[in-house]
C-alpha cells in the first residue's frame, strides 16, 4: 500500500460522524444486532477494501468463498443488508441481513451505509454498512465486499485505494449457457439476468483487475495473486503490534 493511500484510509477511518457508524439504538428489532463500533484497538497499518463484482451465475460466489478458505483470518467477507426476501437456505447475519424496506430506510437516513442502492434489474435494495468494514479495517483486516458495479463505484469514490476485480465470464454465450444448465430459472428470469449481466459487463473499466472463470480453482489462484501484488500478507493482524484508539 503506498504512504499516501494508507493516510487516506487511516482518514476516512478516523472521520466520524457522516460516515456514521450510527449506535444501534433502543428501537432496534429484535433479532441479530448489526454490530457497532466496539474496536479497542487500532493497527498500526489499516486494512484495505477489496471490491469484487461480476454477473449472476458467473460463480462469484464460489470463488470468493475459496478465496476466504485460502487466505487465512487476516481477510472477511463483508455481509451485506438487503431487502430481498430470504431465499431457502439462507442464514439471517450469514448470507446477509435481511431488512424491511422501513429499517433499511431508516439506518440509510441514520448514515450507517458505506454505499447502498437499489441494484440495477433487481428490485431491491442492498446496502454494505460501515459496522462490517470499519472495525476491520481498522484492526489491520482486509475486507471483501461482493457488491454490484453501482455500489462499486460509490465505494471507490470513497476509498480510491480500494482494490477492485471484475469476475468475467468467458463469454456471453457461456453465461447464458451457466445460467440455463442451472434448470432453476425462467426463460424471463434468464432474460434478465442477462440484461442486467450486459450492464455490468459495460461498467468494467472503473475495475483495475479482471479476472475470467474459466475454471475456479485458476479465478481463486488469480485473485489470491492480485492481492498479494497489493500487500495482501496471511498473518493474523491481531497477532501484530497495535496502538491503543483514544476516540
Ligand atoms: P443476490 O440477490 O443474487 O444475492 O445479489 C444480487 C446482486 O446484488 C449481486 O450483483 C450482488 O453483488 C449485489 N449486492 C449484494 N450485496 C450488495 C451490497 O451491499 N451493495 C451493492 N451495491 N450490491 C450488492
């Protein structure tokens, strides 16, 4: 990382109150807390955002899911909130935070978004809160963000120094191919999940890396190498020497 992006981290880490970390208050819903900035401590080199894109059913997922297991705990993946409906199998706190549409309103008023929007063909809203990247980070971990190009470039407008990496697919045609082996969608939910996949597939220059899934076992050794190109080192941050945070 180079002195000036590590300042500009250390400064949007130490800004507080817009990018507010808003206290989960008393009218809080029951259920799994969105935790709140409880870090004692803070590195002595902050960690860096990692932002990872690419269309439905290019296996993103998959792929990140190794990159975790490969890199050991000095790197999370960030969960993100949504308004989307659970799908079956998925975990409240695990997959994401399932949010109404009012408490999602109300902590997007209360500042507590890095970025969030209303991701293109989806209908819903999804959102990456400060509460999942700011502890991190500042306790010297990397984070993963699986977010969507619009969200990508609002987070990059705050964090230039972000890395970022576009998951391609080989083709269209292969996606397409991808998204049909599945036999879980209609020949309309194909359809726009390719429309969307075609606006995402237009928005890759603001990315600095592109990465193809022609297998996932290579996407997973590409992306580990990028972010060892980045500083990316395996060690447990806690394990280094940190200073005291007097905020
Ligand atoms: P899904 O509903 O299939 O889990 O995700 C739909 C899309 O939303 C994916 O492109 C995913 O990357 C994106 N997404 C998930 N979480 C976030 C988030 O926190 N912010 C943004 N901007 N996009 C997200």
């Amino acid at each position: 990382m180079k002195e000036e992006d590590r300042a500009h981290t250390a400064a949007v880490l130490d800004a507080p109150e817009e990018h507010a970390f808003a206290p989960t208050g008393e009218e809080d819903p029951p259920g799994p807390r969105l935790t709140p900035y409880a870090s004692p401590m803070i590195a002595a080199k902050p960690g860096k955002l990692v932002v990872i894109s690419g269309p439905s059913g290019v296996g993103k997922s998959t792929v990140v899911r190794q990159v975790l297991e490969r890199l050991g705990p000095a790197i999370r993946l960030s969960i993100s909130a949504t308004t989307r409906p659970p799908r079956p199998g998925e975990r409240e706190g695990v997959d994401y935070y399932f949010l109404t549409d009012g408490e999602f309103a109300r902590r997007r008023e209360a500042g507590e978004f890095l970025e969030c929007i209303e991701v293109f063909g989806r209908g819903h809203w999804y959102g990456t809160l400060w509460s999942e990247v700011r502890s991190s980070l500042s306790q010297g971990k990397w984070v993963i963000l699986e977010i969507d190009v619009d969200g990508a470039g609002e987070v990059l407008r705050q964090f230039p120094e972000a890395v970022t990496i576009f998951i391609r697919p080989e083709s269209v045609e292969e996606l397409e191919r991808r998204l049909r082996n599945r036999g879980t969608e209609s020949e309309d939910a194909v359809q726009r999940r390719l429309a969307v996949a075609r606006h995402e597939l237009q928005r890759t220059s603001q990315y600095e890396h592109q990465i193809v899934n022609v297998t996932v076992s290579r996407a997973v050794d590409d992306i580990c190498e990028v972010l060892r190109s980045h500083g990316y080192a395996s060690e447990d941050p806690a394990q280094a020497p940190a200073t005291p945070c007097h905020d």
